[in-house]
C-alpha cells in the first residue's frame, strides 16, 4: 500500500507527460525536397520582389544578391509551404499595385516627361490602356503562382516613357539582372543541400 501511494503520483505523472505532449498540437512538418523547377520559380519572384522594393529605395540593391542565398538556403532545409507562396503572392501583389498606382497618378496628374518621338496624347493613351491590362495581369499572375516578370518589365517601359524616354535605359531596367541573380543563388548554394 504504501508503495502504491509512493508510486501512484509518479505512474501518474508519467502517464500526464504523453498526453500533455499530444495536447501542444502536431509537430511541425519534415522538411521537403523542392524540385528544382520549383526552386528556380519561388526564388525568381522572391527575386523579382527585392528588385521592386530596390527600385522604391526600400531595400539596398547590394543586399539582394546576399537576401537570394539566404533564401535558397532557407528553401532547401524547409520547403515551401503553402503560407509561404500566399505570403509572397500577397507581397508581388501589393508591392506592384503601388508600382501601378504611382504610374497611373503621375501621368493623371500631369507629371510625366513623355518622349518627343509621338504625340503626349498617344502616350497618354497606351499608358492607361496598358497600365489597365497590367493591373488584370498582375491579379492574374499572382493568382497562380506564375512569374510576373514580363508584367514588371512592362511596368519599367511606361515608367521610362513618364521619364522621357521612348524606349528603357540601363538606368531604369530595375529587372534586367533577375535571371542571372536567381542563377548565381540557386548554383552556389544548392550544392550544399541534396535536391
């Protein structure tokens, strides 16, 4: 009797310890092998994201190469979940609204530069049109998980345009290193990770 009432709090508590354990939930999930197709398109628009917030002078240009292997470091090891593709479709879509948004203003308040090579009407014009379809793209592409790299670019030409410029200068192409970004990053880190 007495080694029951000695035993009894300590069976007790280590029948307490599973059943706490399983009260905290699922563990979280293993990590998960990516393809590198799969690799190549969440680190292209993470890619293009950094670029876009490069050109607002919201992240330095010079830390985007080093953001990219961190991030491939990070995909390797974890995966990507559904919440991450969410979280960066949400970003590429806000972020380019505001790209959109800043355009559509300027040139409805009268700001822009437009080149001398057609009439400011037919600039005006094609810019609304485009920025139009560029917004319903953007909707689109984000959507479903698709690059929305052409989408950007187009972006880039009206901003030229506003700046004077009938076609992109170096100067104003924010997107034109993405693939090569995205290539460094993928080859000097996955490597150190089995695919």
């Amino acid at each position: 009797m007495k080694l029951l009432r000695f035993l009894g709090p300590v069976l007790l508590t280590a029948w307490a310890i599973p059943a706490l354990s399983a009260d905290l939930g699922p563990s979280p999930p293993a990590a998960t092998a990516v393809s590198q197709e799969e690799l190549r398109s969440y680190i292209a628009r993470q890619a293009l994201l950094l670029q876009l917030r490069a050109a607002f002078d919201v992240e330095p240009l010079d830390r985007i190469a080093a953001d990219l292997n961190s991030q491939v470091r990070w995909v390797l090891r974890h995966g990507i979940t559904a919440r991450d593709r969410a979280a960066l479709n949400d970003d590429l879509l806000a972020e380019g609204s505001y790209y959109l948004v800043s355009l559509r203003y300027l040139i409805e308040a009268g700001g822009a530069v437009w080149p001398t090579d057609r009439s400011e009407p037919s600039y005006v014009n094609d810019a609304r049109v485009l920025l139009d379809a560029l917004q319903q793209r953007l909707f689109e592409a984000t959507a479903s998980d698709t690059d929305p790299l052409a989408i950007f670019q187009q972006l880039d030409t009206i901003n030229a345009w506003t700046e004077g410029y009938s076609q992109v200068p170096a100067n104003l192409d924010h997107f034109a290193s993405r693939d090569a970004l995205v290539e460094v990053a993928i080859s000097s880190n996955s490597a150190r990770v089995d695919l």
